[in-house]
C-alpha cells in the first residue's frame, strides 16, 4: 500500500451502524436532527466556544459567515493570504467581494500583522486570516488593527480544529471562525464544517443562510443556499469524536519522531508548536532551503515517490499565483510564493508507524 500524506479516521464499521440505528426507525435524516444536535453539543464542549452553527462542509461554512456578517457589498475589499488552501479566497470571491493579499511571516507562515494596515482603504469590509498548518494568528495584533478601522475579522481556522491557546479554544477570536470536518482533516465528518462565533443573533443569519433563508419554514426573508449537514455525517462526527484524544496522540508520536530525526539539518526547516498552543499535530511542513540542502522540495518529494510515500506540496501554488487570480493586481507577496515552492507536507495520520516515519526520514536524509 502507497503512504499517503494523510489517511481518514474511521470509526469501526459497527460502531457507526450502531450510531445510524435510530435513524431507520425515526425516519429523520436531516435538518438539525437528534444528532447534529448531540454533535453540536459535543463539539462546542470540545472546542470550549458558547455557539456553534455546523454546515455541510467547511467551504460553505466559511462562504456562509462572510454573508452572514452582512458583507455583501459591490467593490468591498477582504483583506487575506495567499498561502492557502484556495477554498478561502474562493469564498470571499463568491459573496462578490474583492481578495486584496497580505504577505505571510516566515515564522508561522500565517498574515504578518505589520504588513496589514497598508492595504486598508476605504472600501475595506474585512480581515480573513489562516491558522496555517494549526499555528494560529497574531490575533490580538489583528483584533487591534480591526478595531481600530472598523473591520470584521473572520478566521479560516480549517487547520486547527480542537486547539487552544493558554488554555482559551481557538473559536473564540474574531467575529466568525470556520473549522472544516473533511475526510483529510485532523476530525471529519466525512465532508463537513462549522462556524464558531459569540453573537446570538449572528445564529439567527447564519442558520436562514444554510436554509434557503427561510425564517419560519415557509417564508423566506434573504437569498439563502443549502449548506446544512445531514444525520449520518453527524453520526460519523460523533464516532470520531470518540477517538480524536488517541488520533491525537497517534500524530504526536510521529512528529516527534520526525522533530528528533530531522532537526538540526542543514537546509530543513521544522515547524515547531508555538508557545502556549495545545496543538492538533495535523500536520508536519518541511521546508527545503535547496541552496542550502543541495535538493529541492520537488526532488525530495520525487525520491519520496520513487518509494510509493505520497507527500503533498502544501500550499502549491500560492492562491495569488493560481490561474483564475493571477490577474488581480495586487502588492507583491514574495515570502507566501517561496514558502509555496520550498515546503512539503510528509505523511501524519494515527495508523502510520513509527517504523514508516523512520523510512520516510531515510530517504529525506538520503
Ligand atoms: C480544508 C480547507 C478548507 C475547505 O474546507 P472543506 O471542508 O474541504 O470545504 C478551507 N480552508 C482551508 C485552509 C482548508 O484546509
């Protein structure tokens, strides 16, 4: 079997049957059933955040917070990374306003708070920063700059679902922040999300939005989609809940494997946990300086290939240099598209293997 960068927690096949019984005698499959509200509950224990709205997946969630604070507006201006997974731009996109990118810091490779104020006109609505591979953001400098201008700040928090930082649940900075429970993700739900955020009324929007717009069944008062998420994937949610402490602690053992076979080589750069952050290990960046290490990203991961071990090039390319946004004229942002170029993803999930980490690090060495 080839390793790939992540393989999907399941749950043991009677252990979701047992969890999907009482749906073949309620007949209830979706809209906030008994256990999208058992998850919902579990969840915002989980995460220590006071509301929780869950969605069908995390794009949707994220497309739906941005219209939910009531973004919407022509020629509007969402401050963001371009060292993303490109759902997030895509969803800035999507409620008709305009991505301006802010460079990344080379420490944390999340939107350098310094760099910020300078894109900020007058037709900004809104910062929407990265918790990148689960480093979370400067977000008391970040909180700082929005109040000072008037700003949204919702968080892409796709990587760093179940963190806390000093002990506070990562959910709760910033107007909005999306988790994302896809198949790849440190938690799934097979495909699925979630929108963290204080405000009660806020609920009230974004659960219309998720529903056609519909505020009391029948009629609807704003232009809503479909974005809710069904029963059996709340099911699969509440199994993997289950497990995620000894997922966890799986990846643990196997970054710190890494860490220890890989640090202090000349030319690789780690990605330590930061300070006071309770980290998901969901994943391992490496990145190759090739004048420095003598290869590049691409030749390791071509090695790497040669032997059936699927890294990924994580984020590649930047978003700004993808082919439906290379023509928005922007600031240059040279630190996200190096990063982009020098940076792999090697394999992290529960079932690899000490054993396997050690090959893998063989061949990196090599
Ligand atoms: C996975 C991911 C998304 C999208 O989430 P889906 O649940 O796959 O829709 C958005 N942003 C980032 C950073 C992600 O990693």
């Amino acid at each position: 079997m080839p390793i790939n960068v992540t393989r999907s927690s399941l749950p043991s096949l009677e252990e979701y049957v047992e969890e999907i019984r009482s749906i073949f005698e309620s007949y209830r499959l979706t809209n906030a059933g008994p256990i999208y509200k058992k998850l919902q509950q579990q969840l915002m224990d989980h995460l220590g955040v006071k509301e929780l709205s869950i969605f069908t997946n995390g794009h949707l969630a994220l497309e739906t917070a941005i219209d939910a604070l009531g973004l919407r507006r022509d020629g509007g201006e969402v401050i963001t990374t371009p060292f993303t997974f490109v759902s997030t731009v895509h969803a800035i996109v999507r409620n008709g306003l305009k991505p301006v990118f802010c460079d990344i810091r080379e420490s944390d490779y999340t939107m350098d708070p310094e760099r910020i104020e300078e894109l900020i006109t007058d037709k900004t609505v809104a910062i929407l920063p990265v918790h990148v591979y689960g480093n979370v953001c400067s977000v008391e400098a970040i909180a700082a700059i929005a109040r000072r201008h008037g700003l949204k700040v919702i968080y892409d928090g796709a990587h760093a679902f179940g963190e806390k930082v000093d002990g506070v649940g990562v959910g709760n900075f910033g107007d909005a922040t999306m988790f994302s429970f896809h198949a790849t993700k440190v938690f799934n739900t097979v495909e699925g999300g979630a929108v963290a955020f204080q405000n009660e009324e806020y609920a009230k929007a974004l659960n219309k939005l998720k529903n056609f717009g519909l505020y009391d069944g029948e009629d609807a008062d704003v232009i809503g989609g479909n974005a809710k998420m069904d029963e059996f994937r709340a099911a699969m949610g509440v199994c993997n809940l289950r497990h995620l402490e000894e997922a966890v602690a799986a990846r643990k053992a196997v970054h710190d494997r890494y860490f220890e076979r890989l640090s202090g080589v000349a030319g690789i750069h780690l990605n330590p946990v930061q300070e006071g952050v309770q980290s998901n290990y969901a994943y391992f960046p490496v990145r190759f300086d090739p004048q420095v290490f003598g290869k590049s990203r691409d030749d390791v991961m071509e090695r790497l290939r040669e032997q059936e071990i699927n890294g990924r090039r994580y984020f590649y390319p930047a978003v700004n240099d993808m082919t439906c946004y290379r023509a928005l004229k922007g600031k240059a942002t040279p630190i996200a598209h190096e990063a982009s170029l020098q940076i792999m993803c090697l394999p992290i999930y529960e079932g690899l293997t000490l054993a396997e980490a050690d090959r893998i690090c063989d061949i990196v060495l090599n």
